[in-house]
C-alpha cells in the first residue's frame, strides 16, 4: 500500500512538470490517421491518376497498389516506431539509423517546403469547396479561394496552440464527418452500379493516351490522396501503450482507408465519364449534382470540414518532428520548449503559419503535389532502408512489432523507383525539390558540424530567443517522456 501511495506522489509530480502528456488513446490515434489521411487527396487527386495514368481502368490499379504501397510503408513504420519511443518520425529513425546529416535534411525539407506545401495544397482544395458552390456554374475568384484557405489555416494554428485535448477532439469529430461524407459518394455510386449503369467502365483499359513517363505522377497523386499514414508515429511519445496502439492504429486505418479509397473512385467512375472528371476541379461536387441533387449543396460543406481535419492533423504532427529536432540540437532551442499552461509546443506550430501562407498565396495544386512528393518519399524511402540497416547493424534491439522483411524490401525499392522515374518524367519541380533539400547540406556544416556562426550573431539570437521565451509563456521539456 505504502508502494502504491509513493508512486501516486511520484506520478502525480510528473504530472507537475512540462511536458507533453500521454492523451492519445487507440480511438484518437483511428481517428488521427484517418484524419489526416482522408482530406482533399481523394476529392481533387482522381484528376491526376487518370490525367497521368489514362485510362479509368488503369487508374483504378493505381488506386489500389497505392493503398497497398502505403500499407506496407505504414507497416514499416510501426515497426520504427514501437522500436524507438521518441516522437518526431521521419527525423528520429533517420537520425537512429543513418546518422544527423539525412536528419538534419529530412527536418531542413520538411520546414523549409514540404510541409508548406502540403497544408498550402490542402487549405487550398479547403478554400475552392467553400467557395466554387456559392459562385457556381461561374469561376470562383482567385482571391477570394485563397482568403478562404488562410481563414481555415489560422483556425487550426488556433485550436493547436491553445489545446492538445481540443486538437485531438477536433481530429475525432472531423475524422467522423468525413467518413460520413465517403459514405455519401459510395453508397448511391454503387447502388447504381449494381442496377447496371456500367457504361463508363467499357474499354476501361484503353491505352491510347497511356505513356509510361507519366506513370510516376499518377502514383505521386495517388500516394498524395493516402499520406498521413505516418503522421501518428511524429507524436509517439503521446500515445498511450504505443506498443500496442501504434501498429492496431495503422492496421486498421489503412484497410478502412484502402476499401474506401477504391470504392469512392468506382462511384465517381459510375456517375462520370473519365473526360467529365478530367474537365471536374471539383469532382465530388460534380458527382454530387449528379447522384445526391436533393443533398448536393451539403457535399461541399463536408467535403472542406474534411480538409480541414486533414489540415488539424498535419498542424497537430508535424511541429512535433521541429520539437524534437530542435530538442537534438539540430535546430534552435525556442522550438524545443512547451506552453507552461497548454502544454503545446507553441513555438513550433507557430514557426508553420508564415511558411504556409506565403506558399499558398502562389501555389498551384498539382505543381504543389509534385514539388513536394520527390523529397517526401526519398526520405520515406530512405528511413526503411535505415530499418533494414539497424536490423543487420542490431539485430538484438528490442522490436516489439517486425515486420516481414519482404514488405520493407519491396515498399523501399518501389518508392526509390518512383523518386528515380520523376526525375524524368517532371525534372523542373522534381529538380527543384531536390536541390533545395541540399541546399541543407552547407546549412548543416556551416552551423551544426562546424558552428562556424560568429559569436555576434549568437549573442543576438540568444537575446531575441530569450524575448520569444518570455513573450510566448515557453519552457524546455522538464520530463523525459521517451
């Protein structure tokens, strides 16, 4: 009894001290990867499967190699991360397995446009499903698309700095709409297509404007549609019992978001045509005026409150990749520290707004996808190769979830494949990507490796981090949580 009282002291004190909180419980981490993952990728990516695979047949196999590609990769990732219990995933297993240079480019790429550009690409298909409806069938302006868009990214800047708790319940509420909304287009998609209106699908695999350059892109634009598979494994240290929760959340995300996945593009193929869903920038509203003219001008709404728990999920994930980053040393202190009452690591989801806002006032979506997926899934690539290095390297490290050594090799190959071909088949936005995931390299050396930063500037950085601490109510991390 004593015992028992001496630790309920003990963890009551920890409690007391800054840090970010296990809250995350099976239903919430479900809800997270599905969250995150059903957003605007299935509502605007269709376009580019079959604008870049060319035929609905073949477009429908991108779909489902995709959804198994992205199983694979979640499934590697499960195995990183009830392996290693640190937060931060891509960063921590490079950093684990590889070493601090690819950490510290994976970390550079992701802040400096990768993660712009996918809450830009995001907020953007949030904005056009506010907004195309009301001016409908004319054009909806630009600009006000793009007002929109930052009205929904500052709400979810919003709940995240003031509210773990409130982020996690916007993501179960969110996530639950928008599964509600997938329903909406299966269900009168197949009724219909069981009643025999199976037209759209005869030559389905015509190959007439199939080139095999293009292929890459209709798998960049499907792979877009499943990412966030990996998002639960950037907030490791605040799920509760990850060993278990972790590999049931992924499993069971990724079979309900594969099923749904395929079964809502055979919907959208059996009220369209593949050339009315080409000429669609909208395609669930399109669907909709077709198969649901009673509840149409509803599927908007529920089509941008799905983008927008896709935007809370990635605000909520990803600044926990900077947190730990900065907590390794590898980027400035001021992004390590917490909120001393909200326990949010503040200064990180802040350090977001600026950089997405600027992208998304000159972004374009599918030049947007593109430019970012090279150097997402080269990092993705090569944080399984690392897990296959540690396992050769440590072969006695504790894994409490492996997985067949099969899946790793295949998922890394395949992904290294994709990176190698859109190289060639989009060399411009590829190109880019890439050269500015280097541009990290005399970054890191300049100031990581060497610190060769006049003392000047530091005394300066030092004084202006000093200010942000105080102005900002944040503190270093008083309890280990890994």
């Amino acid at each position: 009894m004593g015992g028992s009282k001496r630790e309920a002291v003990a963890e009551s004190d920890k409690d007391e001290g800054v840090h970010l909180r296990r809250r995350i419980s099976l239903l919430p981490a479900v809800s997270f990867i599905v969250g995150t993952v059903v957003g605007s990728g299935i509502f605007i990516a269709p376009k580019g499967v079959l604008m870049n695979s060319g035929s609905v047949g073949l477009s429908l196999l991108v779909w489902a190699l995709c959804g198994v590609l992205s199983t694979f990769g979640a499934l590697c990732y499960a195995e990183l991360g009830t392996s290693f219990k640190k937060s931060g995933g891509h960063y921590t297993y490079l950093l684990e397995t590889l070493g601090p240079l690819p950490a510290f480019l994976r970390l550079w790429a992701e802040f400096i446009f990768i993660r712009p550009a996918v809450a830009s690409y995001v907020s953007l298909a949030f904005g056009r499903y506010v907004v195309e409806p009301i001016y409908m069938p004319c054009p909806a302006p630009p600009a006000l698309v793009k007002l929109v868009s930052i009205l929904g990214i500052t709400f979810v800047v919003a709940v995240n700095c003031w509210s773990v708790s409130l982020a996690s319940r916007t993501q179960v509420t969110l996530t639950f709409i928008k599964l509600f909304a997938l329903a909406l287009i299966i269900v009168p998609g197949i009724m219909a297509l069981a009643k025999g209106q199976t037209e759209n699908f005869q030559d389905a695999f015509d190959t007439k404007t199939f080139t095999l350059t293009k292929l890459p892109l209709a798998f960049y634009s499907g792979l877009y549609a499943y990412g966030g598979w990996f998002y639960l494994n950037f907030v490791t240290e605040e799920v509760i019992n990850p060993n278990r929760n972790i590999p049931l959340a992924i499993s069971l995300s990724m079979i309900t978001i594969t099923v749904c996945y395929v079964l809502v593009n055979v919907a959208y193929y059996t009220m369209m045509t593949g050339d009315e869903l080409l000429m669609s920038d909208a395609v669930a509203v399109t669907f909709a005026s077709r198969a649901l003219q009673g509840v149409a001008s509803g599927v908007p709404i529920l089509v941008s409150l799905s983008c927008l728990g896709a935007l809370n999920g990635g605000f909520f994930g990803a600044p926990r990749m900077l947190f730990v980053g900065a907590r390794e040393g590898q980027f400035p202190a001021i992004f390590s520290m917490i909120h001393i009452r909200r326990k949010t690591p503040l200064p990180a989801v802040l350090l977001l707004y600026p950089l997405v806002i600027i992208m998304v006032s000159r972004g374009e979506i599918f030049q947007l996808i593109n430019f970012a997926s090279f150097s997402r899934w080269f990092f993705i690539a090569l944080a399984t190769l690392g897990l296959l290095v540690h396992r050769y390297r440590f072969p006695d490290h504790p894994r409490p979830f492996k997985v067949p050594l099969i899946l790793i090799v295949t998922f890394t190959v395949v992904c290294f494949c994709i990176v190698g071909m859109s190289l060639y088949s989009d060399p411009w936005n590829t190109g880019g990507s890439c050269a500015l995931t280097l541009s990290g390299v005399p970054v890191y050396y300049l100031t990581i490796k060497r610190s060769y930063i006049p003392i000047r500037w530091k005394k300066a950085f030092n004084y202006c981090s000093l200010h942000l601490q105080i102005l900002l109510e944040v503190a270093q991390q008083e309890v280990q949580t890994y």
